[in-house]
C-alpha cells in the first residue's frame, strides 16, 4: 500500500476505455519531472493497475496507480452502472457491445462513449459475479 499522500482520485484525469482488452486510461502530471505525463491503466475486470512513470518502472509504489481503481469508480458511467438492476446491466452491455462491432465494422472505430459503457458494464458484472461463483455455476453438478 502506498503511503498517504495530499493526492486525491480526482488529480486523475480520464481519457479513454479500451473495450477489447477491458482497460480505462487515465493521466496524472509527473510531480518529480515537471511538463512530464504519466499514463495509467485499470483493468476493471482484474483491477491490476500498471503506469508507464519512472518510478513503476523502478519498482516504487506510486499514489496514481493506488488511486485509479478509486478515480474509476467515481466515473459517473461506473456509478450509473452500480445502481443499476442486473437487467438493465445486461442491456447496457449488451447494447454497447452491439453498438461498438457496427460502428467497427462500419468505420473501423468506436464511439467512446460506447466503449466506456461496454467496459464499465464489464466490470459491474465481474464485480457482482466473482470468477469463483462464476465458475462454480457454470461446473456441472458433482454426483
């Protein structure tokens, strides 16, 4: 755990949701190397977080990568999608999976406000349905 420090989820700004690989990007300036950017990634269906500043690549714990998983719950899509029924869940998801694999096939992009929707339905799911309860249910019953 990262000491604490006067850094808050809000000194992250957001960028962009990758939908194929269930990553939200997001960027803080660099406090030890001024003009700097340093770009985060959560994978909200892990929640491994990785950065791509000098001190996570020395092995140093850093207050960006403690504080992402924090910045994307506050996202307002995340929050609209934890208040919601499993059923309507679902149909977000589903309506943004369908509306990013037109638009890729039509255009070959997506519109970020699809990917963001897909991914942060993903990640409600996987919230609500841990991998062990989901590969529990999906194991035949023992005999």
């Amino acid at each position: 755990m990262v000491a604490p420090t006067a850094h808050r989820p809000d000194d992250l700004a957001f960028r962009d949701a990758d939908d194929r690989r269930n990553l939200v990007t997001y960027t803080a300036p660099s406090a030890s190397h001024p003009g700097e950017t340093n770009t985060c990634t959560l994978d909200v269906l892990t929640m491994q977080a990785s950065c791509d500043c000098r001190g996570a690549h020395a092995g140093r714990p850093r207050w960006h990568v403690a504080l992402i998983d924090l910045a994307w719950e506050r996202h307002p899509v995340c929050r609209e999608a934890r208040h919601m029924t499993t059923a309507q869940l679902a149909a977000m998801g589903l309506k943004a999976a369908r509306m990013c694999r037109v638009y890729r096939r039509r255009t070959w992009n997506t519109l970020p406000a699809d990917r963001v929707a897909l991914v942060a339905a993903r990640g409600e799911w996987r919230r609500r349905r841990p991998v062990a309860v989901a590969l529990a249910e999906d194991l035949p019953p023992a005999a």
